[in-house]
C-alpha cells in the first residue's frame, strides 16, 4: 500500500503544516509540523496507519511503535510494514514522512 501525502499551511499560523491523507477507512489524518521543530509531528489512524512527519520522522516512528508494545497498547505479534517519503513544505524544505502500516491492514 502506498499512500499519498498532501501539505497543508495553516492559516493561522505560516510556520505550521499538516501534512494528510485520505485513508481507505474513511480518516483524514493529519500530523501537524512546525518548521524548525526538532520533534515529527505523528497521528495515528483509527485503522493502525500511522504516520510521522518532520525532522527524524523515520526514527521517531520507530521509536513510537516501540514504546506501544513496551506498554502493551499493540501486541508483541503486532508487525508492521514501515515506509518512508518526503514531501514539499510551502517554504521550500522537504520534510522526511515515515509512516507504518499493519501488516494485517485491509
């Protein structure tokens, strides 16, 4: 499954985007990434997708996949397919989106 990411810049706020997407489950997800952030913005789907956007996504990604086994929130069996894209933020940088997809998804 490959998934396409858009960019939104807030209209309140210049030095904020969401980056989103139409989920096949009905969500809209969005990860709201402040520029100069050192930290991904993340969301997780109602369906298991998850996604990061911003600096050092990929590794926060892991990081949060991690953390819900260690707390029991997703199962030790749980496994996920991890993909990697960027996307184009409205003041020219490319910011990094990781996002995780069950392996049992759909």
């Amino acid at each position: 499954m490959d998934i396409k990411f858009s960019v939104r810049q807030s209209k309140k706020d210049k030095d904020v985007v969401e980056v989103r997407y139409d989920c096949s489950c009905g969500c809209h997800p969005n990860a709201r990434y402040r520029r100069g952030s050192a930290d991904a913005a993340h969301e997780h789907c109602c369906c298991g997708i998850a996604h990061f956007a911003g600096a050092d996504a990929a590794a926060q990604l892991e990081r949060y996949l991690s953390d819900r086994r260690l707390q029991g929130i997703d199962p030790p069996e749980r496994e996920y397919s991890v993909q990697t894209s960027n996307v184009r933020a409205p003041w020219g940088e490319e910011l990094a989106v990781a996002y995780a997809i069950p392996k049992n998804h759909g």
